[in-house]
C-alpha cells in the first residue's frame, strides 16, 4: 500500500493530501530512508514522522483498504511518541 493512503487509513495523519505534504517535504521515513508519497509500505516497516520538534515512531503491523474507526488503532504499534 501507498505510504500516504496508510497513514491516512490508520488515521496516524487524518488527511490523505496532508500525508503527501509531509512525504514531499522530507519529513516522513520508512526504515530510516525519506519517503515519497508513494512508497510501498508493508508489516514491519518502521515509520518515522517528524511533528515540528516532535518526532513519531512506530512499526506497522497491519495493512488494511478499508478499516472502521477502531480498527485503525491496530495497524501499528507505537514505538516512540
């Protein structure tokens, strides 16, 4: 799955448009490589996505098309916050 869907379908970013943003400006890593919008992006990938000083971290544990609300919170596991 593409890296700007995934982090809009596990709602770690709630806009998909937003998620791309933040791919093209070099502030998203995917096994401490830069990310395009378009990375494929699997189970057990490590992302990292720098928030102004703060910095997330977590592993991907599912990739899902569609997911509920609560589902969503399943599709990874937060390693540093």
């Amino acid at each position: 799955m593409r890296l700007d869907k995934y982090l809009k379908n596990s709602r770690i970013i709630k806009r998909r448009t937003i998620a791309k943003e933040a791919s093209e400006n070099g502030r998203v890593k995917v096994n401490d490589k830069v990310a395009k919008p378009g990375t494929e992006v699997a189970e057990g990938d490590i992302i990292e996505i720098q928030f102004g000083d703060k910095l997330f971290k977590a592993e991907i544990t599912n990739v899902a098309e569609h997911v509920t609300k609560d589902g969503a919170k399943e599709m990874f596991r937060v390693i540093e916050d």
